[in-house]
C-alpha cells in the first residue's frame, strides 16, 4: 500500500470516528492545504485537522496550521494513528518556535 492510499485511508477513517462523535466534517481531499480535515460542532470550537499517520508535523506545517487556526477562530488539531484501529487527536497548544517540540494536550473529540 502506497504511503498516498494509507494517508488517504487515515484521512477517512478520522472523518468517520469525528461523525460518530456527531460532528458535521468535510474532508479535502487532494488540496495539499493546511488542514486535511474541518470539522464542526455546535457545542465547541471548530476544528482544523491535520492527518498524519505517524503523528509527525514538519515544523513549517505546525506553524501554517496554527496560524490557519488561528486566523479562523478554530482549534489545531493534529490526528495520528499510533496503531491500527487507534485515531489520537492532539491540540496544538501554543504557536510552534523553531528547534522546539511542540507543546500539544489531548484532545477530545
């Protein structure tokens, strides 16, 4: 399996466990944008949602999308697959600085 067709299958499979938690999502495939994922509620902040398998961000797509979240008024979320079957959604907490981790909390969908 391709790393686009795992990527891909990553992308659908968090849409799917966010819709059971009752949000509205719109997945955007293909538009190598910040956010993979937009996800809505009318309860809670949106959500901008980066899908990578490994949980991994390069530090030049943490800050493009904590300031996408930033400037939309939605929370940053990165959503990771630690292994299969599992989808961890982690809250990018404050704006990335270079050669820094970057400070994330769980998040709860």
């Amino acid at each position: 399996m391709s790393n686009r067709t795992r990527g891909d299958y990553h992308e659908r499979q968090t849409k799917a466990r966010l819709m059971t938690r009752e949000w509205l999502v719109v997945r955007s495939a293909g538009s190598l944008g910040v956010a993979d994922l937009v996800a809505l509620r009318s309860d809670r902040r949106p959500w901008l949602v980066s899908c990578k398998i490994n949980g991994y961000m390069r530090p030049v797509e943490l800050r493009a999308l904590w300031a996408a979240a930033s400037w939309a008024g939605a929370d940053p979320i990165i959503a990771s697959r630690p292994k299969p079957g599992l989808i961890r959604f982690q809250l990018l907490l404050t704006a990335p600085t270079p050669n820094t981790k970057p400070d994330l909390a769980e998040a709860v969908p």
